[in-house]
C-alpha cells in the first residue's frame, strides 16, 4: 500500500495509479480487411480513454514491436484472422504461449508467433488479451475494409473499454 502525509503529519492511503496498458493494433492497411487492426487503432484513437492507456498502430508488426511488448506487463492486441468464422466474427482470448496467437496472413509477414517467441525468449511474456475480427480473404490494394469487417469496429472498442476497466 502506497501511502502519503497529509498535513499535520497523518498518513492516508492512497490508490497506486495504474499500470500502463498497450492496446497494439495490428495489420496491412494496404490489404483491405486484413487491415482492420490498423482501422480499429483510428476509431480508438477518437475516442477518449484513460491517460493509462496507450494505443499504437503496429501496423505490419515485425521485430520493431519487440521493445513494446517486453516493456509492457498488460497489452490488448487486435488483429485479423482467417479462422473460418464468417467475417465480421469478433473474438477474444488471453494468450499464454505463442501458439495461441493466429499464424501470419501474408507469406513474407514476420507473424505475432514469431514476435511472441522472441520475446518469450527475452523473460516472462505480458499478460496478453488478443481480440481478433475473422475476415475471408485478402484483397492487394484496397483501403477499405469490407461492410462485415467495418460493422465489427464498435464491438471491438467495446470489448477494449471492458477491458480497461
């Protein structure tokens, strides 16, 4: 327990402030709906959240998101998947080991697997909750995310305030 002197030399406790948490959203903007972290990261950010809370567009991801995850105890990762569900599919799972995390959609993409093995390898692994939008196919060159993928958006803000607390 933290605590602090009040005037007159009283001690009153005081509520730590709390952990910082990343919220990382991940993808290729360049991909139509396998860009939908990096969509989610912009709706996000219009929004107001606590001064705890720090959102990063990790576009891509690859090695350069190494630092963030090993110098943070909580994150919130956002990506998309292709795992079958029909898509637009909001999911949502606390990742304890790399396997658990969807393997890379693009063929030459360094994966969220290959990210969390390296760091795994640096010490503990953050607590981590991945949130993920299904989606069906890659699209090279489109921006846009498709009605399904888009209509996801306000869930996945909703399941990231739930989470924050």
């Amino acid at each position: 327990m933290v605590v602090s002197l009040h005037p007159g030399g009283q001690a009153a406790p005081v509520a730590p402030a709390p952990a910082e948490v990343l919220v990382l959203c991940v993808g290729n903007l360049l991909v139509g709906d396998e860009g939908v972290g990096v969509h989610a990261f912009r709706a996000l950010e219009r929004e107001t959240w606590p001064p705890h809370v720090r959102l990063v567009d990790g576009g891509t991801g690859g090695f350069h998101l190494l630092d963030l995850l090993c110098s943070h105890a909580r994150i919130i990762l956002i990506d998309a998947t292709r795992d079958g569900a029909p898509p637009g599919t909001v999911a949502q799972f606390r990742a304890r080991v790399a396997a658990d995390f969807p393997p890379a959609l693009g063929a030459h993409d360094i994966g969220l697997r290959d990210l969390i093995t390296a760091a795994a390898l640096l010490g503990p692994l953050p607590e981590i909750d991945v949130i993920t939008v299904s989606i069906a196919e890659l699209k090279p060159m489109t921006l846009e995310l498709s009605a399904s993928v888009a209509a996801a958006l306000p869930e996945v803000s909703r399941r990231v305030r739930t989470l924050v607390g």
